[in-house]
C-alpha cells in the first residue's frame, strides 16, 4: 500500500512540476482564438472618404481594362487575332469584370449606407455614377450579365443574369438618383478625382451618361426615350458636357513608384528606351496622314515615330515588306506600312508611320522596338516633332500624365450630331459634327497645357518639323480641316458624300483616340464605318458582337454558362 | 526482517568474492568489423557494460553466468561464461526480428510490431555529398516521397511531397522534427511572387547534412497520428549527432573530422557550332541563331546584306553590332573606338563561356564524449559552395551543442542547442518564357544567356556603360546583358537560426514514465532583391526591396508512458500526453525605386519608398494517446487517437479529433510453412490512420484592404480602402484526412528483404482556396470542398548477393508507384487551375473532377470535324482561344537500383534512377530549338509542310514553310501542346568509390580511422523523349516549392557534381 502511495506521489509530484514548467512557457500558446488578421484594418475602420478614393480609382482601371479591345475591334488599335474567334481568350475580361463586381459593387454597398447616415450626398452621387458606368459598360461589351444577384457575398455564390435592358434600366434609375444628390450642397469628397467637388459639372457628366445610355439603346424595341434625348439636347448649354473644361476624364499623374500614377500605356511603350510595346493600327494612322487632302494636326499628338523611314526596313523587321496584299484586300486598303508598294516594293516610300494591318499576328520581330509608338494625346507620351529619336525612356513627353478620355465634349456633339442625322435634322448635325471636330482639336492641341506642361510639345535639335511654322500654322490647318469634312461648301465631305452617317462616324472615331467603349459601341449601334480594314487572314468579318464571360466566372458560378459564340448581339444591337 | 536481510547480503557478497572474474573481449559483425556501442547486459539483471570504439568490452561476471550481447540491427546473442576469461562475439545481422526503429515523438518500437512502414536512411548515405541541401541528398532513396530541386543554383529550394499531394491549394510539404521538435522547413520570400518563388531556399537547408546520424521518414498517415494536423503531409524525423536519440558510442572520446571538395559543372545543352544569330539564312543581330553558316567557304556574302563588310579564309566580318545600336546616348561616346570595327561572324562560344565550373567545400568536425550516465556532443559545420552561375553562393556553418544524462535522483535531463547561418546570393533566376523573366518583378540571368546565338560575344563585347546601364548587341537594346544581371542583380537571404530542445523525463517506476519536451526554433531571415538602375528587365530605375522575417515555431509536449508485461504472452504499453505548439511569423519589407547613384544598394539612395508587413500566429493544442499491445511477440495491436485545437479558426469549428490503428503479426512465427529456407520471415501488417488539416490563419474572416499610398495625381499622395477580394469563411471546418495502408515484409532465400506496402488516402472537406466568381462581389474565398484520393504502392528491397568476409555485394532498391484522383471539387464545380496564366500557349496545373491532381492545360491546334488539324494561309497551325488538356505530369511509376559492392576497405557503391512517364512542359526545349542554338537533326535550310487542311478553303495544306520558320512559330511558339514532352528519364544519381585504410596502417597515426571517398553526383543522365541536344534534366520546377507540377521555364541547366571526401576519426 505504502509502495502504491510512493508511485502516485511520485507521479503526482512530476506532474506538478512539469505542468508548472509547460504552463509557464505556454499561456500564450494555449490562445486558440486568433482570427482577426493584423495585415489588414476591419470593415468596422472604413474611411467614407478612402472608399470613395478607390471607386473613383477603380473608375479608371475599369475603363481602362476595356477601351482597348474597343479600339483593336474598330481598328483605331492593332488586333493580334488572326481570326475574331480566337482573338481574345476568355480570360480577356476578367480584369474589368472584377473590378466591377468585387471592387465598384462591394464598395458601393458598404459606402453608400455609412453615407447616407450622414447626409453626404455628393458623395453617394459620384458613386451612383461610377456604378451606373461600370454596368452599362458590362452590358454594352458581355449582355446580359448579373446584376440582381450580384455582389451579395455568402448570400449567392452563383448569381445569375439579369437581361442587359432591365440593367440599363436599373442604371438609368442610379442616374436618375444621382442627379438628386448632386442637386444639394453637401460635405465635398476629400478628393474628388474628376471634378474637384464642383457638383454642377458632376451634374453635367450624368446627364451626358443619361444622353450615352439613351442613345445607345435607340434601336432597342422598346426604346421610348427621343423626348428624354431632345430635351437633354434642347439643354445641353446648360446641363452636358459641352466644352472640355468639363470633360469627364481620369487623370494621371507622373510619379513613377509608390505608387506609380502613370498612364498604364505610357508605361508600356516608354518606361525603357525604344522598346514600344504595341502596335498602332495602319488603317487608323492612315486616315490622318494619307487619306485626305488636309493636314490633321492631331497626327502629331497622337502618334509618335521613332523611324522616319520604314522602307528601308528589311524582311526581318517588317516581315510583311516583301508581301503581297492578300486577295481580299483592295487596292486602295493600306498594307503592311502607309507607302508600301506590294506589287514593286522597291517603289515603296514611308513618312514613318510604322503600324500593322487588322489581326495580324506575326511574332514579334527584332525591329528594335522602333515602331510607331502612342503619342502625348491621350496617354501622355512624347509630342512627334519630327525628330525620329527612339523613345529614350519614361522621363519624355508628360512623363505619362495623361487621361483615360471617358466622356469628353467633342463625345457629346458627336453624339448629337447622330441624333440629329437620325431624325433628319440633317443640317444640326453637321453644325454639330463641325463643333464636335473643332472640340477634339482644342482637346488634343491644348492638352499639355492642360496637363500644366505644355512645354512638353516640344521641338527638339533635329526636329524635320518646323515650331514656328507648326505653332503658327496649327490654327488655320485645323480650320482647312473643320471646313474640308464639314463645312458648308458644296466640295466638303459632308456635302458631297451620300453616307452622311459613315462621315460622322469615321470622324467620331478620329476623335475617340484613348477611348475604344465608344469607338466599339457606336460601331455596333450604326453599322458604320462600312469600309474597315478586313482582318488579314480571313475574308470573312465575323466580328466579335459581345465578349465571351470571363473563364473563371463561368468555371466557378453554376448560374452562368459561356455563350455559345462571339456573335451573339447585345440587346439594343438590332 | 533485518537478520534475513544480513544474511542475504552475506551470501551475495561471498558468492561474489569466489566466482567473480573478468571476462574481456571484442564484439563485431559478420565481417570482422568491430561493433562500437554494443550492450553487453548479465541476463536477468540491468548491470552491464558497452563496448568500447574499438568493439572491445571488459565485465566482472560470475562462472555460469549469461551474458547478453545486443546491436541495433543485430540479432541478440547470449553466452553462459565458462572458464574462459576472453569471449569474442559476432553477432549476426538481424532480420526484422529485433530491430528497433524510431516513431512518433522519438518513440523506438520494435520494427517487427509496426503496423505501417517506416524508412531509414543512414549517415552514410547522407553526408558529404557535395549538395548543402539534406532533402536533395535523399532524392531517390525512400519509396513513396518524391524530392524535386527547383533549380540547380545553390542554395535554391526542394520540393519534397510524401505519398502524392493531399492539397489542391494548401500545403503539402512534410513537417521536419528534429531531434523531437517541429522544424521550420518553410520557404519565405521577400517578393511572394509565383513566378519568382524559385529563388528562395528551402529552410531545411539550415541543417546541416554531415551532422545528421540518421533519418526516419514516416510515410503513412496511421504512422503520423501523434503529430497532429503537422504530421498529415508526413513526417522526416531526423536525429542528429547531438540528439539524445543518437545511437550510443562506446564511452570515451571520439573525434572526428571529415572534408570534402567537390566540382559542380552545369550539364549545358549541346549547342550546334556551325550557324550564327540571323533569320532566315539572312545575318542579323537578333535574338534568333537563324543565320549563315559560320565558315566563309559555305556562306556567302549575300546573306549579311549591308551587314558585310569582308572576308577572309576564316571568318566574314561585319559591322558591329553596337554602330545599330538605336539609343545613341548608350554607345557614344564611351565605345566610340568600337563603332565602326568590324565584327568577325563566328562562334564565340558565349553560353559555355558564361557559366565556370563551381567548386563545393565541405568541412565538418564532431566531438564526443560518453560517460557513464550519459554523452556530450558537439559539431560544427562549414560549407562553401559555388554555383555554376556568376555570383551564385551559398556559405554555411553550423555549430551544434546536445548532451544527456542522469541525474542522481534518477530524473534524465537532455537538451541541444544549434546556430545556424546560411548565406545565400544568387542572381535573379526567376521563370522566363524564352527571353527575360516572366515576373515584372525581376530579371532573369538564365532567361537571358540560354538562348544567346552562337554568334552573339558575350564575354568579349562592353556590357555596361560608364553610367552603369546595360548594354547588348540587339538595335532596341531590349535584352539585359546576363553579364551586367550577375553584377548588377541578386537575391540574397542570410539566416541567422537557433533551434533546440531541453527535455526531462523520469522514470517513475519500472513501468511508468514521464517526460516533459521544450522545442524552439528561431529562424531570422533577412533577405533581399536587388537590381541597379539601368537595366532592361523589372525595374529599369532600380529597385533595393529588403525584408526581414522572423519566423518562430515554440512547442511543448508532455508524456506520461507505461509499459507492463501483463503475462508471459501479453504486453502492453502505453502513453498519454498533450503537446502545444505555437507558430509566429513576423515580416517587414521596404521597397525602394529609383535609385539616385548608381551601384550604391542602400535605401537613402532611391527617391521611392514603400513599406508592408505580414504577421501571422497559429496556435495548435492537441491531445493525445496511444495504446499497444502485443501477444507472444507476434500479433501487435496499436491504437492512437489525437484531439487537435487550433487558434486559426472560428470557436465552433476549431477543434476535431482523429484516430489510428494498426495491427502487424508476424505469420512466420506462427505458420511454420513461412519459416523456412524460401520465406525466412514473413509479416502481414495493416494501419488505419487520420489525420486533420485546419486552415492557415486569417481566413474565417472579411478584411478592409488599407492603400496608404493609392495614387498621386499630381497633387499629392491619396490613400484608399477595399472590400478586400477575400472573403472571409465562417463556417470553415478543419479537413479530414484518412488512410488505409497495408503491407507485408519478407525474408526469402535468406538473402532477400522484399517490403511491399500499399496504401489508399483520401482528403475530405478539402480546405481549398477558392475562385470565386467575380460576380458574387469577391474573387476567392477559403471553403471546405470536395474530396481527394491517393493511391500507391511502394516496394522496398535488399539482397544480400555476395557475403564471405571480404567480398560483399549488396544489391537494394525501391518502387514507387501512385495516382491521385479528384473525386469532388464541390457544388458546381468541374474544374480550376491552381497555377497562374502567363499565356495561352503554356500550361497551367488544373484540378479537374475525374483525373489526378495536376493536369495540365494549354492551347492546342485546331482540328476540324474529321479531327484534321486547321492551317492558315500561312501554312501555320491555328491555336485554339480555349486551354485543352495536353498532359498528366505525375510520373508513372519512379524506381531506384544501388549497387553497393565491398572488398576488404574497398567499396563501390553507384545508383541508378529511372522514372517512368509523366509529361512536362519545357521552355528550354522550346526555346532553344526554336531559336536555332540547337540542332536536333533537323535541315534548317529544308521547307516543311505542316499535316492538314487549310481553315479556308478546306484542301488539304500544301503551303511550304521554312525550317527557321518550323522551329520558330511551330515548335517555339506555336500551341502550348508542341512543347509538352514525355518526362521518362533514366539517371547515374550517385557514385561512391571509398577506402577505408586499414587499421593495421592506422595504428602507428593518431588516426582511428581514416577513408577516403570519390563521390560523383547526377554523373549521367538522359530524359529519353526530349531531343537529346537540349540535355533537359526533368527533375527540376521552376515555379519553386509547391503544387505546381511539370513546369520548366528555362531556370537554369541542371548540374553534376564531383568530389573527394576524407573522413578521419581520432
């Protein structure tokens, strides 16, 4: 008994040691609830302010993740392809997607209450605005997608899809509602990235959203909005966007690290010396520099070369320039470089411009990176004097503090100039194509001074482009311009072409530079320009009528499946 | 009471004063050679002696005695002590009968009663092997755990995966216990990136090899069970000389000291000589070997265009590359005495010139003393080792301190104490598609030299200007100079660790026991990425980021142990404990961007500033116990169960509790037809096990995303706050893993060891990071989903072909073969790639229902209704928009042979490696191909007309393409599918030629022993589906450790290494 009682002293005694040796050393290791993480703030520390700062950024990198495919498909950018089927991958637009649904949705949902218990009403109006954009944006290039369903977290992890109309629908009311908000003073947003808190001009960009969502759905079967479009028009003096003071743009800045602010483009093409990522498109370049018989001087501020004779180029660096143009490319389509002569290439001369024709997919060549690159206008390169110096890295040009053109006031009068030929008013809408002509040339010629640099149109030792004789001349060569597609003689474009709409459209496109939402949407919604470029491999031009769902949404949500093509129309694309 | 006690030691003592004497003798196996550490017990008693370093032993025993003479490994003898004073014992090799193997928590068990299977590796298969990295030295040798390097730079990372992948998105990597405690083997990095994982080390590369005595791999999950959720992955349990587990000397001191060199050459393609940089056949200074001929008397003049400028008998010449140079401001006027020289066009060797042959210094020491009641060891480690690639190094040395004994009182103290520091540079080496990196992040030196043509002077033309920017012989200078990467660029990590133990434990009684084990493991890492500015690839301003991370792992664990024989047949034993573990991470970075003066990495030289931080802690509570019984030394019954809590998840859901069982019986002492000279010994054994794997912290919760520095317009710097993406999982459960596992281990023909075990694991309630649809408002979430499965085989063998004393042939080896199956990825979902996107033409690892784990998918050509493949007017493939699956990169089966051969001090040993199937994907196939620096066989001066029918018109293609244009656009850059490759390899993975110098040499020296080893490692070997000429090595991963799997994107040439080794003891 005696043994018996030892043994479990002796167990009870090493127990108690050792338990007060582990208890010692481990209180803080027996915590087993650590669940809040301390990388990151909880939603309950939100800023009002600081999410509307990342709405409005992600205002920018949305359209940003769209406006390219918009122009590659108007031929204003160069398209890889080679074929539209296999153009784009499905991932093409998760990045826009995403920033709709899992930043400008969820942050509108927690903003939007914690605002409104304290009456801050611009701020709800911005975000009306930006949420409005983003969802007719995603109808204008997917269709139908979520909406109803959408953004709910846990509560449905597979949303379905509302019709694009009823979305457009919804989108219009959020208009309706901002418009309401902006229309009393309230606390000004600590950074109002667009407008500097002046509502009136937030109240002019609604309206122009109101008129874009308005008109883009004019061919709908159930679209009854002329009386909301005329009356918009009837005062659009007061209450649009109508000169570039109050252009809806996002701007850039040109800090280049923590964080870099720059143009995502600018980037791109300038962040290493002659080594420019994308490609201008031939067509687009051409309609500047060789298909009329005036000077366009937007020319020199959208594109910039680096090369002043492309002719010279061998094989290996414009693989197409011993090429024949292919059999469904007519004689007078541009090919391979403005100047190429296909049939005695050795005839062929070059002002430099250096793009590649529509889907064109050859790898890329060691051409040195010396392409056409993008110019100062719209995303903050360097102005082309003429020079034909390679891009010598990130320090040229605006230094990348350009803009993302969303809805500029050359957009509204075009846009009003198409209401007009549409119902008829054939001389408004010339009246109003010569003002949207004239406020795209005060845009792009004023925009380093604008951007506060306008040193940065610059004429360098070396420049084959004279200041004083540009400078001095740029007034009237705009004027020759204005007058030459739209003025009232009888030998203007306007007044000698039957395809008055083609007109109006083919110069809206020269206008929308920077901004492919448009370029793609009015295509859509005009059939025009009726003469693009083919794609370079195939006769057949099935172009793309929407985007296919992002491949991670559809693997991931059992509400949605993937279109069954590329061909299938939004609902006001009849 | 006390008259009888007198008397009784009366007796004693008189029986002692007549028959006691003393009886000396040596102790040694069936080859002569003398057993150091033997036990030599009087039967019935505890009194006994060990044998000394030389096997000899000196005892006082009575005539009529028994002594008992017993080994690890060895079978036990027993002797009754006659007349004679001297008594030399062999002692035979045991079988299974009485070896004893270290389990769970440094439990020994008996082999023979183990329900599961446990491998060994020994020191001498581990140590001086030229490799400072201790996983890479078990590569091949233990059935059932794959080893993959990431690359062959020294110093980067090993992939080890136990029993195939568990975890579609966690962690698979096993846990590490050294000398009985939790092990850090994470690998940190500063920059977190996919793409640039490859550059960090693995943090086992802390250890150092050549202080390891042994290593156990615990496979199965039935074997894991008291590790808790840690163990799920499987468990390397190592002991190290310091270790209180390692296995008892002979008392006395012992030295000893060992050194080794060796050569580490890098295994380069075998690239062609005879064509230059060009397209086409024309000259050009582009990134292509498409070329002229080298030798004037072929090409012609013709083909350099305005390039030429004259040739002789020897060479043309042309301009320099450096007069096309189009940024002027690099080459004038510094090189101004360059432009306008001519350039001879020949082979100037570049790539082979680049790299340089690396040498490895091993240098180890270790110091023992063994008392009476316990030991002192101390070790101290330094390793040297040079890559291959410029600026690649690794420095390493290790101190180690560890002792045990007992105290008077009976209480056992143990305890070691290791520091550690590594020193690791290297260059940049992240992934690259075939030129540059595939990281914005970085650079990548190998994605920039492999490839570089033939004609290309690497190392004789100026690679930075005086300001320090890189330059190069391409127009756009849009490649970076390798040589100004490996001055210009690195990743480094210096580690400073400290782990180590203190344990107690007591002996209560015969019967009971308990013991009480402190761990800690401190690893600081200060690491950092650094790039001047000038460069072409990541950031061309520069960029210094620097992080420190502090990662500490404290765990305790509490026993209390019986063992009882409860009669002559049945025994039984037995623990009960609990063990707290505690993880704390603690991370800072700084990134700095452009850089003021160049060359100067500090952060007051960069104007930008960015700052970030990670902290995470996760506490683990467990529970648990473990029962065994035994039945007249052949039936063992073992049961195990654990409770695991953990801090990482949500109150309701943090805890679960799991079980084990295993049953093994011996059949051969059972049924005499197993016992005979064909089955010498046969056991049957089956295991049950589970195990729970609980969620990394933070994810049961939503976060608000904080942007100090969002963006600046231009007037001033904005902040911002998110919804995070995240979205945070309540209802979060911990996964269940199970396994089944059985096996049987044999003796035939009493020369063969034949173990098979077979074994079915299945993961439930996967703890999978999700993608969620961007719909729902977030883009991934962490959520219990769907349901895994692992089947395998493994075979382990030995056969003893020759064994007469001096000759000696051992002949072993091991199998391993096994497939995953996802059974369920959850509700909805069929499929999710868990690998980023890079482009459509290289694959991605996908997770799909109803196939293993990995699969790969990539673009494909495009067939038409007949199955045909589509061509362009071209005459090119056309890739299809969407991925389609182009391979399975889990091997068939992987096998290993040794041949181990001895006479007298000579020995030989060399194994050979061969894995059987399994696709990857090779950047360096493609790349170096297609560009034309290699030639598989093909005419490149030959027209091609690729299978099918043009997508236009429907007739069957007949547009002709060149070679150049083959290489280039089909095999280089065409479909994802034409650069997946059968990764089927067979390799020489060691060779080991050693002496042992004889003893009878070594008596007059102050040497106990002295051996001397050649050693050569990865000496050949051949990736039988791949064009020989790349020589691509498939044992190598390029996204570095993790789930990825089959990926090559030219991170680096494999490496062989070559060496001497000395091992004196004193």
């Amino acid at each position: 008994m005696k043994k018996l009682n030892t043994f479990k002293n002796k167990i009870i005694s090493s127990i108690t040691v050792l338990t007060v040796l582990f208890s010692l050393n481990s209180c803080e290791t027996l915590e087993l609830e650590i669940l809040e993480s301390p990388n990151a703030l909880t939603p309950a520390s939100s800023d009002i302010d600081f999410y509307l700062n990342a709405m409005q950024l992600n205002m920018g990198s949305f359209f940003n993740g769209v406006k390219d495919e918009g122009m590659e498909l108007t031929r204003m950018m160069h398209l890889y392809g080679p074929f539209y089927e296999n153009a784009y991958a499905t991932t093409q637009m998760s990045g826009p997607w995403n920033d709709a649904y899992s930043d400008i949705f969820t942050d509108f949902s927690n903003m939007v209450p914690r605002a409104e218990e304290k009456g801050w009403e611009t701020h709800i109006g911005i975000a009306k605005f930006i949420k409005a954009y983003a969802m007719i944006t995603l109808v204008d290039y997917l269709g139908d997608v979520p909406y109803s369903q959408a953004a709910l977290g846990v509560e449905n992890l597979n949303p379905g899809v509302d019709s694009g109309a009823s979305i457009y629908d919804a989108a219009l009311a959020l208009i309706q509602e901002a418009k309401n908000h902006f229309s009393v003073p309230a606390q000004s947003p600590s950074n109002d990235l667009f407008y500097g808190g002046d509502r009136a001009k937030w109240t002019r960009a609604t309206n122009t959203l109101e008129l874009k969502l308005r008109l883009q759905r004019r061919n709908a079967a159930d679209s009854n909005d002329a009386a909301a479009i005329n009356s918009l028009i009837s005062n659009a003096a007061s209450g649009l966007i109508v000169s570039k003071a109050q252009d809806f743009q996002f701007k850039y800045g040109t800090l280049n690290a923590s964080p870099d602010s720059r143009h995502p483009q600018f980037v791109d093409d300038y962040e290493l010396a002659a080594d420019v990522a994308y490609y201008m498109s031939n067509a687009y370049m051409a309609e500047f520099v060789a298909q009329k018989d005036v000077i366009d001087v937007r020319a020199n501020y959208y594109f910039y070369r680096q090369d002043d004779d492309v002719s010279d180029n061998d094989d290996n660096e414009i693989p197409c320039g011993n090429e024949r143009r292919p059999d469904h490319y007519s004689l007078s389509e541009i090919f391979c470089y403005i100047g190429y002569n296909d049939v005695t290439p050795s005839l062929s001369t070059s002002n430099g411009y250096w793009g590649r024709d529509h889907g064109d997919n050859d790898g890329i060549p060691p051409d040195g990176g010396l392409r056409t690159a993008a110019g100062l206008y719209p995303i903050g390169g360097q102005f082309d004097d003429g020079s034909f110096t390679a891009t010598s890295g990130n320090q040229m040009g605006l230094k990348g503090a350009g803009i993302q053109p969303i809805l500029l006031s050359s957009y509204t009068h075009f846009m009003i100039a198409e209401w007009n030929l549409v119902n008829g008013n054939t001389e408004v809408a010339r009246q109003f194509l010569a003002s949207g002509l004239a406020e795209s040339f005060s845009k792009v010629t004023g925009f380093a001074a604008e951007m506060g640099n306008a040193a940065a149109v610059e004429f360098r030792s070396g420049a084959s482009i004279s200041e004083t004789e540009f400078l001095g001349s740029l007034q009237a060569n705009i004027d020759a311009y204005i007058d030459y597609v739209a003025g009232t003689g009888a030998t203007s474009l306007w007044n000698t072409t039957n395809d008055k709409m083609g007109l109006l459209v083919q110069e809206y496109f020269l206008a929308l530079f920077g901004n492919g939402v448009e370029a793609y949407n009015t295509f859509r919604r005009t059939d025009k320009p009726s003469d693009l470029q083919p794609l370079l491999k195939t006769v057949n031009n099935d172009m793309i009528q929407s985007f296919f769902y992002p491949r991670t949404e559809v693997d991931n949500n059992n509400q949605l499946n993937q279109k069954s093509d590329h061909l299938q129309k939004v609902f006001w694309d009849n | 009471m006390k008259i009888t006690r007198i008397f009784f030691v009366f007796l004693l003592s008189a029986g002692l004063a007549f028959g006691q004497k003393t009886v000396t003798g040596v102790v040694s196996d069936p080859n002569g050679l003398p057993l150091p550490g033997a036990t030599v017990l009087i039967s019935g008693t505890t009194s006994g002696v060990t044998t000394d370093f030389d096997g000899n032993y000196s005892i006082e025993v009575e005539e009529g005695v028994s002594l008992v003479f017993s080994f690890v490994g060895y079978e036990t003898q027993s002797v009754v002590v006659g007349s004679q004073n001297n008594l030399n014992i062999t002692l035979s090799e045991g079988n299974q009968l009485s070896e004893v193997v270290v389990t769970a928590l440094g439990l020994e068990r008996e082999a023979r009663s183990l329900g599961y299977a446990v491998t060994t590796v020994g020191s001498e298969e581990i140590e001086q092997k030229g490799v400072a990295d201790v996983a890479r030295t078990l590569t091949g040798k233990v059935a059932g755990v794959n080893i993959t390097n990431t690359t062959a730079t020294s110093g980067s990372g090993t992939n080890i995966i136990i029993r195939g992948m568990t975890s579609i998105t966690g962690s698979n990597q096993p846990l590490f216990v050294v000398d009985g405690v939790p092990f850090n083997s994470s690998t940190n990095g500063e920059s977190g990136t996919f793409w640039n994982g490859i550059t960090e080390s693995s943090r086992f590369l802390d250890l150092d090899p050549n202080s390891i005595e042994k290593v156990d791999v615990l496979k199965g999950l039935n074997a894991t069970v008291l590790y808790g959720q840690q163990g799920r992955n499987g468990v390397i349990l190592i002991t190290t000389k310091n270790g209180a587990g390692a296995k008892p000397s002979a008392k006395g001191t012992e030295v000893s000291v060992s050194h080794s060199t060796f050569i580490n050459e890098p295994v380069l393609p075998d690239y062609q000589n005879d064509y230059g940089g060009g397209f086409h056949q024309l000259f050009g200074f582009f990134f292509s070997n498409g070329g002229p001929n080298f030798d004037p008397a072929i090409n012609d003049p013709r083909q350099f265009g305005s390039y030429f400028l004259r040739e002789d008998a020897n060479n043309v010449y042309v301009k320099h590359p450096y007069d096309y140079i189009a940024n002027r401001s690099l080459v004038e006027p510094e090189f101004s005495d360059i432009v306008g020289t001519e350039y001879a066009y020949k082979n100037y060797r570049g790539v082979e010139n680049f790299f340089e042959n690396g040498l490895v210094n091993t240098t180890s020491i270790n110091l023992r003393s063994t008392g009476d009641n316990g030991f002192l060891n101390m070790s101290f480690g330094r390793t040297d080792d040079e890559g291959f690639t410029p600026n690649n190094r690794l420095r390493k040395t290790n101190f180690g301190l560890g002792g045990a004994g007992t105290l008077e009182n009976g209480i056992k103290i143990n305890g070691t104490l290791n520091y550690a520091n590594t020193d690791y540079t290297t260059p940049p080496i992240a992934a690259s598609l075939g030129s540059g990196s595939v990281s914005t992040y970085t650079s990548s030196i190998f994605g920039d030299v492999m490839y570089t043509p033939r004609s290309v002077d690497l190392m004789g033309l100026p690679y930075q200007t005086s300001d320090g920017r890189s330059i190069y012989y391409r127009s756009g200078n849009d490649i970076q100079n390798p040589r100004w990467t490996a001055e210009n660029a690195f990743d480094k990590e210096l580690v400073n660790r400290v782990f180590g133990s203190f344990g107690l434990a007591y002996d209560i009684n015969d019967n009971w026991s308990i013991s009480y084990k402190y761990g800690i493991d401190n690893t600081s890492q200060y690491s950092q990425h650094a790039q001047n500015k000038g460069g072409v690839d990541g950031n061309a301003t520069g960029i210094y980021v620097t992080g420190d991370e502090i990662t500490t792992i404290q765990n305790h664990n509490f026993t209390l142990s019986f063992n009882q024989q409860l009669t002559d047949e049945i025994s039984l034993g037995g623990l009960v404990g609990t063990s707290a573990n505690r993880q704390t991470f603690t991370g800072r970075y700084t990134t700095n961007e452009n850089q003021l003066v160049f060359g100067v990495l500090k952060p007051f030289n960069f104007v930008s500033q960015s700052v970030g931080s990670f902290d995470a802690e996760q506490n683990i509570y467990g529970a648990f116990g473990d029962l065994s019984f035994s039945y007249n030394d052949y039936l063992y019954l073992n049961v195990t169960g654990r409770q695991d809590w953990s801090s990482t998840m949500e109150a309701e859901n943090n805890s679960l509790f799991y079980k084990g069982a295993s049953i093994s019986f011996i059949a051969s002492d059972v049924i005499p037809a197993l016992s005979g000279d064909v089955v010498n010994y046969a056991k049957l054994r089956v295991g049950y096990g589970e195990s729970a794997g609980f969620a990394n912290p933070y994810r049961t919760r939503s976060l608000l995303s904080l942007n100090a520095k969002a963006f600046d317009q231009g007037s001033g710097v904005i902040q911002a706050n998110t919804t995070s993406n995240t979205l945070g999982n309540r209802a979060l459960q911990p996964e269940l893993l199970s396994e089944i596992e059985i096996g049987i281990d044999t003796r035939l023909f009493n020369f063969l060891n034949f173990n098979v075990s077979a074994y079915d694991k299945e993961t439930t309630n996967l703890i999978t990071t999700r993608t969620l649809p961007g719909s729902t408002g977030y883009t991934s979430t962490t959520v219990n989903a769907g349901k895994l499965n692992v089947k395998g085989i493994e075979v382990d063998w030995d056969a003893d072909l020759i064994n007469n004393g001096n000759l000696r042939w051992n002949l072993y080896g091991n199998f391993t073969a096994e497939e995953s199956l996802i059974v369920s990825l959850g509700e909805g979902v069929e499929e999710f790639t868990y690998t980023p996107v890079v482009s459509s033409a290289r694959p991605q690892n996908y997770a799909i229902v109803g196939y293993p784990l990995g699969m790969m998918k990539a673009n494909v050509r495009q067939t038409n209704d007949a199955g045909e493949f589509l061509i362009d007017d071209d005459g090119f493939y056309i890739a299809t928009t969407e991925p389609e699956l182009v391979g399975d990169p889990n091997p068939d089966w992987t096998t290993g042979i040794t041949n181990s051969l001895s006479w007298k001090g000579l020995s030989l040993d060399f194994t050979w490696q061969y894995r059987h199937g399994g696709d990857m994907f090779s950047q360096d196939a493609a790349t170096l191909v297609g560009r034309g620096v290699l030639n598989p066989g093909t005419n490149r001066e030959g027209l091609y007309v690729l299978d099918g029918v043009n997508k236009n018109t429907g007739q069957v293609n007949t547009t002709q393409i060149t070679a150049i244009n083959y290489g280039f656009d089909v095999f280089s850059f065409g479909p994802g599918e034409l650069q997946i490759f059968d990764a089927t390899t067979i390799r020489l993975s060691e060779v080991n030629l050693s002496y042992d110098f004889p003893r009878s040499l070594m008596e007059k020296t102050p040497f106990g022993s002295l051996t001397a080893t050649l050693t050569g490692i990865n000496l050949f070997y051949d990736a039988v589906n791949v064009p020989d000429v790349v020589n691509f090595d498939s044992n190598t991963l390029s996204t570095g450790v993790g789930n990825a799997m089959g990926l090559s994107f030219i991170t680096g040439p494999s490496s062989r290494r070559v060496g001497l080794t000395l091992k004196a003891t004193f």
